[in-house]
C-alpha cells in the first residue's frame, strides 16, 4: 500500500533515479524488441521465471509412450475413487510425460493439485528406465504408498506390447487388466494380463523413528532394574513400540478402537530361529489371498520367550519374527500402514498369553 | 499515461517507433502473454486470443486479488480443499481456473456443476455515476467474493470494497492490494478493504490508497502472483498459531518423530519423511493434538523455519489432520544456525493425547 509523506526532496531523488532507470529500461526495451519481434511478458506469473509451459504440451509425446500410460492410468482409476480423490503433482513439472498422464487422469475425474514441494497424501511420480532386455521398457507410477508398474517391449512401428504382468505394491484391491490390442498397444501374450502383487521395496526407505514417550513408560523406565528385559523397541517401521510381556494392552489400541477382530492365527518358527519355511509362506498367502480387504489392518505380535543362544537376544529375536512376517504380508501387496507389529519377549515363559516362538497375526476390519 | 512515462511524448513516440519496427501487427505493449493465464489443466486458448496482452494483466490482477483473498479464508484451505470447475468459456474464466491452479487448489473437472466445491464466476458491466465499471466476482461453493475494478488508461484499480460472503472468518484478510498500486497511476485513488456481503461492521477496517507515477515498478519487479499466493497462506498459518495455541498442560506427549529435511531452504520431505507421518497419523484421533517444533535457532520469528512448519502442517492435512489440531510452536532457541547452512534440519512432531 502506498503512502505519500510529502517529502519533496525524497519525491524528487525517487524522480530522477526512476528517470534514469525508464531511461535505461526503455533503452534495453527498444533494443530486445526490435530485435526479437514483439515479445510479450508472461506476466508476473510463475512461469515466466520458472520456463513452465502452460497448458498441456504433450503433443511431441511418443504414441508408444501414450499408450504406456493409458495403460497404467486405467489400473490407476481402479484403485482410486477418480471422483473421490486429488492426486498431487509438483507444480513445476513441465515433464511431458507427466504433463500427458496428469491430462489423462483428470479426464478420468481425478483432482489435480499443483503443490510446490512434494505435499499431499497422493503425491504422483513416474519411473521410466530400460531394463537390461533389449527393447524393453519398466514404467511405474507412484501415488501416495501404491506402486502400479509393468513391463513393455517397444515394437518399431511407435506401438508396444505389455511384457510383464501388472505389478502393484501397497494395495490389494483387486484390479481386472483386460488389454485390449489396438494399433500402439498389441496384446502378444494374454497371459500377461493379471495383477500381481509385490513388496513395494522402491518406497520402503529407511524413515526416522517415531518414539513412544508416554507417561506409563516413563515411569517403568524408571522403576525396572537395568538388566531386566527392555520395555520397548523399534518395530520394523521404526516405530518405538512397548515390550507386551510387562503390559495387556497393545501399542496400537487406540487406532483398533473402531475396529473388530475379525481373525487370528500363529505363525510358529523354529527354535532361535526367523526363517518363515513353505508352509508358513503359504498360510500367510491364504491369509492375505481370501480374507484380507484393502481397508483391513494386520496386527503382529512377535514372540520369543525362553532362554535363547543368539546374540540378538529375546527382543531381536520377537521383532525379527514379526518384521519377518510384515515381509512376507508386503510382498504379497500388503501397505506398511496396515500393519501394526509389535512383540513380547522375556528370558522366561509368558505362559497362554502369548506362544514361546511364534507370530500372532489377527485380522481387524473397521466397524465403519 | 504514456507507456514511458516521464519522457516527452514525441520521445515515447521514437521508442515505440523503433520498437514497433521489429514486429507485425501483434498485441504489442504492456501486458501479458496468453500462457501466463492459459490453465494448465482443461485452458480455453481461444478465449484467450480476443483480447489484448493488456487486457490480459488486467485480469490476472483481478484474479490474482480475489484468490489471494480466497486462500486465507479456513473452509478454502488449498492443502486440502479440492474444488469442481467447467471448462472455462470467456478469459476471465481461464484467468480464475488459473490463479486456483496456481494457488494450490486441487482441480476437478466436471461436466455440470457437480461438487461441494463448485467454482462459478461472472463478470457484469455496469454504467455508473462513477462512469463504467466491472463487478468481478467467484463463488467456490457457498462462499462468494466479488468486487468492482476501472481500467483507467493502461492500469485496473478496484473501486470498491471486497465484499465476502458465506463465511464468518474475515477479520484477518488482507488484501492484497499492493499489486495495483504497481502498476503506477496518476494520482489515482482506490479503496482497499473487506467486508461482509450486506452485513454492516462498524469495525471496518477501510483505506484509501494513492497511486502515483513513481509507484510504477517495472513489469519483472512487481509482486509475483506465486508471493501473493504464498504470502496470504503464510498469513493464513501464523494467524491461526496465534489464535489457537492449546493448553499443553491438558495434554499428554504420546508419540515423537523428528522430520529431517535436507537443508534449511527444501520444502521438499521425501519418502521417509512422509512415511513417518502416515505412520503417525494413524494412531491420531479425534480430540488429539500434533505440536510440530520446526523453529530452534532464534527467538522471534524466522520465515525459514516457519515454512517448513506450515509444509508439515499442510502435510499433516492431508493425511486428515484438522487445521485446529495441529500446532505451530512458537520459536525456541535450542542452538545456533548461521544464514548460510545449508545442512540437514530437523523438525520435530509431537502427538499429544488429552490427560
């Protein structure tokens, strides 16, 4: 907001250096555009600083590479409610690429929000990279915790052939891939036309480790003897969670509030031992194949009570188990929130509470 | 107003003259290219392309004023306000969807006027006794602000109060109506100021602001529309740490995470740093409350610190964390950080469950 002083003196200093300045201006002005034609400012805009290109400019886009995307963005609308859900981008991608797949979902009904950092709980990325099959491309896309990838080998005549399933991580919605052949997307192997899936280990990073300070352990802390069994440790999501064998309650209670239990089973290791073997492989295979739904949460509680000879101990051992387990429920698609691991170990017997060597793993669905 | 002010016209008349030699017939002169205000998602170019570069800027002042105001408004919160919108058929339309774009609204095309968020607008001529002037107006669902603006010679001023309605929340608005004076006048005279939409508020807080020639930045040095944008949630966010700041003796600390970005100036927090705060929020309910600590190295306010504080607040809503329940701390000196390191900074969250 202006305000005038009256300043004469001040009035005329700013007077001449503005003179001097239009006179410079003016000058550098007259030279660009006689030079360069009529260039016209792109205002005071963002793009103007930045070289964004405004409005979609995917037209040098490979058919090849639009028929990638529409292929991932149709998986994209299955697991996402398009009317239901804003996807976020960087506002300063003027990728191409991404530019096309951003059109291509809105069009699907998507929301689209420009963000300037990397916010959002949908934030959306793309990875395209050659593998070392010749001819053949990997494109993945990223929103929020869901992967979607897949394979695709690149024909000459601008057009490409899926060559992998569908790979998803962090989701089990079902997903139908019905390819259908046109002239840039040729459909050579129908067996390729499933879902399948997997671990999300692109996005499943080392994270800062959320503590628990609540008053209780506090106090425990305090009051137990040093060379006792810890009361707590880091999970396999590197949060801090309380050792069960000295409480009743979970770590997690709270976010099962609204939640019922909906199964339970134990997954049983060996003696001083993490190695899952076939069958348990399997069960967790059933587990996750015939009862689980994408808004369902798993809750691990790893054990290990009794006298151990590993050095890692009765707490490595009881979280080692249950990390083992979250392992095994990711690679089948499973998201990392949806499981809440925990344990319970000590040197001695826990008694009915909780199995000696094992995974208790149950099964909760949202009262909602 | 000559487009040179403060050289004699026949000297202006050189310039242009010289200028004008290198190009065709286009619409020369100040202004605005079509890209500037082209939106990025569902743009209408050929709406664009009846009207000239300067008539362009004009409308990007406009949308520019009346989105700055929207943004500071609670319900409109970008972070997590996602609105509905029509392809844009007239360029004050294009001018609106852009500016909402810019300002970091999530966008969603519909084919009628789906959605709680629907953005409509309008444009009304009107003769006046104060000759003709423009009513601009945006409504993005019930919430509706509108005000007149004169083109006098190559700049646009308001020439009215901006009047609000559908919402209690305008005490803290500000306008920014500092973009106009930019553009430099002859003593010209606006009104800047809001109020409620047939509410009368003995409260008002009204001014008049004097544009005169030496006002006049130079196109590449006036307020940025991404300033206005930025400065009005930044706005937004220091407010309501002020007005909300909750009673931590009510509370106590259940979780603790510490956010680490990688340096002082990134708003970017990557996938661990997001994966954090997913896993903290899903033990959040209803009447907790998040502190985030993200200023540590001065007593008083630091700009730095503050937006990486509102970059985990905005993150933390969009994982459905309430604005209310979460908490900006005011600044504590923890340790010492020169301006010029850039190592990695720490920002801390803490999830506090009622006593």
């Amino acid at each position: 907001m202006t305000q005038h002083s009256g300043d004469r003196a001040l009035y005329r200093a700013v007077c001449a250096h503005r003179a001097f300045y239009r006179l410079s201006t003016a000058s550098l002005l007259t030279a660009a555009l006689a030079l360069s034609g009529c260039a016209i400012s792109e205002g005071y805009g963002p793009d103007r600083l930045r070289g964004v290109s405004a409005g979609p400019s995917a037209e040098s886009l490979s058919e090849a590479d639009r028929a990638m995307f529409d292929d991932l963005s149709g998986i994209v609308a299955q697991i996402f409610e398009p009317l239901n859900t804003t996807l976020q981008i960087n506002r300063d991608n003027a990728d191409r690429r991404m530019q096309y797949f951003v059109d291509t979902l809105a069009d699907k009904g998507f929301g689209i929000q420009r963000v300037s950092a990397d916010q959002g709980a949908n934030y959306l990325s793309y990875t395209r990279k050659n593998t070392e099959q010749p001819d053949e491309v990997h494109l993945s896309v990223a929103i929020g915790a869901v992967l979607v990838g897949r394979d695709y080998r690149q024909l000459n005549d601008d057009a490409v052939s899926p060559n992998s399933v569908v790979r998803l991580a962090g989701t089990r919605i079902p997903v139908a891939v019905s390819d259908t052949s046109s002239r840039r997307f040729k459909v050579e192997d129908p067996s390729l036309s499933e879902a399948q899936y997997v671990a999300s280990l692109g996005l499943d990073e080392a994270s800062p480790v959320i503590s628990l300070i609540t008053p209780e352990l506090v106090s425990n802390v305090s009051n137990r003897a040093a060379n006792g069994p810890s009361l707590q440790a880091l999970n396999s999501s590197q949060v801090e969670v309380n050792n069960l064998f000295y409480g009743s309650e979970s770590t997690f209670a709270s976010v099962l509030d609204d939640y019922q239990r909906i199964d339970r089973q134990v997954i049983v290791f060996g003696n001083d031992s993490m190695v899952l073997g076939n069958t348990n492989k399997l069960l967790i295979e059933q587990f996750v194949d015939s009862k689980l739904k994408d808004s369902d949460v798993i809750s691990l509680v790893g054990c290990s009570n009794g006298p151990t000879a590993l050095e890692i101990g009765n707490e490595g051992l009881a979280l080692g188990r249950a990390q083992r387990v979250t392992q095994a429920l990711m690679s089948r698609g499973v998201a990392r929130h949806q499981v809440l691991d925990e344990g319970c170990w000590a040197p001695t017997n826990v008694g009915d509470r909780f199995p000696s060597r094992g995974v208790v793993m149950e099964l909760w669905r949202s009262n909602t | 107003m000559s487009f040179f002010p403060g050289f004699t016209k026949p000297a202006s008349g050189v310039f242009l003259a010289i200028a004008l030699s290198g190009c065709v017939a286009q619409s020369g002169g100040p202004g605005i290219g079509e890209g500037a205000l082209l939106p990025r998602l569902a743009g209408n170019e050929e709406a664009l392309k009846d009207i000239s570069a300067l008539e362009r800027a004009h409308l990007q002042l406009i949308a520019t004023n009346l989105v700055g105001t929207l943004v500071q408004i609670p319900e409109m919160r970008p972070a997590t306000a996602t609105l509905q919108f029509n392809k844009p058929e007239s360029a004050y339309g294009n001018a609106v969807i852009r500016a909402l774009e810019d300002a970091g609204f999530g966008m969603q095309m519909v084919s009628a006027d789906q959605g709680q968020n629907f953005v409509s607008y309008s444009k009304r001529l009107s003769e006046t006794e104060s000759g003709l002037v423009t009513d601009y107006a945006l409504a993005v669902g019930k919430i509706q602000l509108s005000r007149e603006y004169v083109v006098d010679e190559d700049a646009v001023f308001p020439s009215s109060l901006l009047r609000i309605s559908g919402t209690d929340y305008i005490a803290d608005i500000e306008l920014a109506d500092n973009i106009f004076a930019e553009q430099g006048g002859d003593g010209n005279v606006f009104i800047s100021g809001a109020q409620r939409e047939g509410i009368p508020d003995p409260e008002l807080k009204a001014s008049t602001v004097d544009v005169r020639a030496f006002d006049q930045l130079p196109q590449d040095k006036r307020t940025l529309q991404e300033t206005v944008f930025s400065d009005a949630r930044q706005r937004y966010f220091e407010n309501d740490a002020k007005r909300q700041a909750p009673e931590l003796d009510n509370y106590v600390k259940h979780r603790r995470t510490v956010l680490i970005f990688d340096d002082n100036t990134t708003q970017m927090m990557g996938n661990a740093n997001k994966r954090a705060v997913r896993l903290l929020v899903r033990e959040f309910s209803d009447d907790d409350i998040m502190v985030i600590k993200a200023c540590l190295d001065a007593d008083g306010k630091d700009d730095a610190s503050m937006n990486r504080a509102i970059r985990v607040e905005e993150e933390l809503a969009g994982y459905g964390v309430p604005t209310e329940a979460a908490y900006i701390a005011p600044c504590a000196r923890a340790s010492y950080r020169h301006a010029s390191d850039d190592s990695p900074t720490p920002v801390e969250l803490v999830h506090y469950r009622p006593r």
